[in-house]
C-alpha cells in the first residue's frame, strides 16, 4: 500500500474500489452492508446486479444504508434470520500496512463492527486517500454509554488524546442505539492492540472505531487504477 502517489478523484477512486468488491459477490450470498460514501457506491453498483437477477439478501450498519438498499431494491434481513453473513463490504477512514482499521467517521462503528465480526469475510474498499502509516491522525471515534461520559472522556484525555463530543454539549450525535460518541485525537497511536484493550477494559466504553486483524481484503483505488491486498492466513491455518 505505501509508496504510492498518483492520485485521482477520490470518487472516481471510491468507484473503482467499490466496483472490484461487488464482483466478488455471488447469487445467494448473504451481504453486509456497509455505511459511508464508500460503501454507498458498492450498494448502488449491488442495487445493479440484482435489477439483472443477482439474488442476494442484505444486512445493513445504519438506518441510511437501509434507506439506499430499500431504494436500489435490495431485499435485506436482519443478523437473526441468517445463520452468518458471508461477506460485508464497508470502507474506513484510516488503513494501515498491517490492515488495521480505524472505521466510525459516519457513527454507524458499533454495528458495522457486530456485522463485520457474523461475516465469513470483511471487504473494505476505499479510495487512497485513506491509506497510511500511522493511525490516528484521524480522530478515533470511541462509542460511550452517556451515563459515564465524563469519566470516559477523562480517562482518554490521560491516555494523551484531544477528545471532543461529536455534536457538541448542547446536542449530541446520538447513535442509533442510543449512545454518544468521543471522537479522540491521538495524533498517533503508537500500539493500536494496547490502546483497544485499555478502551475495552474502561467501564461505560461501548466500542470503538478500531477493526484490528478484522480485514480479510483492502480494495484501494488509486488514480485510475485498483489493488487489492489479503490478510495472509494464519501460520497455522491450513
Ligand atoms: C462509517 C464508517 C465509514 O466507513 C468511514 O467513515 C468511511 O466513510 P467514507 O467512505 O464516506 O469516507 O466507518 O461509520
């Protein structure tokens, strides 16, 4: 992923990234789908191929993925009435050379991560804007139980982070399942495993925006062109 520098139209490249995953999906699959700009062109492109037969059910991460699926005609269910997702296509924020993710930008973290752990595979497409070094330039969005926000956003504020509510005081964003979000600027984050198990183990902490060794492929589009990278299998996979 690193090195690269020609760049075109970040849509243009969010297009091809998203027109590469939704070749990979099959008649019959049950597919997550994802929220953001991104994942929006794959379930435009997705709206397409069942117009011409493709039969596939979808499971959506928020409440405007819904919206667009019902609109592009995409029949979808609910995690309850399918065994497993087979894959979830979704984007990101941030992605690093060790496909970890910092995903939450659009609000829709919690589900996104619920959708994308019940999936045989996580497909995240993006354009290459999105691609670094390092995470944590962008803010990492840490989803709270309201009742405890005060102390959470101390604790972040030791780990070294700016932390700001998103919507402000007076009126909060309020995820669909009726939380708020900390959007925490880390600058850097230097050991994203570490810094996931402190948030983990903080009470009121409901989630947060980092997907780690949860990637199976990255689609980035890049200029006029697409490539994709697999998380290598297990050692001891066979
Ligand atoms: C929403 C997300 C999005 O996938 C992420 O914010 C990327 O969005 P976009 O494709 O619009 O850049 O995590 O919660």
């Amino acid at each position: 992923m690193p090195g690269e520098t020609a760049r075109g139209s970040a849509e243009a490249e969010k297009r091809l990234a998203a027109a590469r995953a939704v070749e990979l999906v099959r008649d019959g699959m049950v597919v997550g789908l994802g929220t953001g700009s991104t994942a929006s062109e794959a379930i435009r492109l997705l709206g397409d191929r069942v117009k011409d037969g493709l039969r596939i059910r979808g499971v959506p991460t928020s409440e405007v993925t819904r919206k667009l699926a019902r609109e592009c005609g995409i029949p979808m269910v609910g995690l309850g009435d399918v065994p497993r997702v087979d894959v979830t296509i979704d984007g990101a924020d941030e992605i690093d050379p060790q496909m970890r993710l910092i995903k939450g930008g659009g609000g829709a973290l919690l589900r996104e991560k619920i959708v994308a752990s019940a999936s045989g595979m996580l497909i995240i497409i993006a354009d290459a804007s999105k691609v670094v070094q390092q995470l944590g330039a962008f803010p990492l969005p840490v989803e709270v139980v309201p009742f405890a926000l005060a102390p959470v956003k101390r604790a972040i504020e030791k780990l070294g982070a700016k932390v700001v509510l998103r919507g402000g005081d007076n009126a909060p964003y309020v995820t669909v399942d009726g939380h708020f979000i900390l959007d925490c600027a880390f600058k850097r984050i230097e050991e994203p495993e570490a810094l996931a198990a402190t948030l983990a183990a903080t009470p009121g902490v409901v989630d947060t925006g980092l997907f780690l060794g949860m990637a199976d492929m990255i689609v980035i589009g890049r200029a006029d062109q697409v490539k994709t990278y697999k998380r290598p299998k297990a050692q001891n996979q066979p």
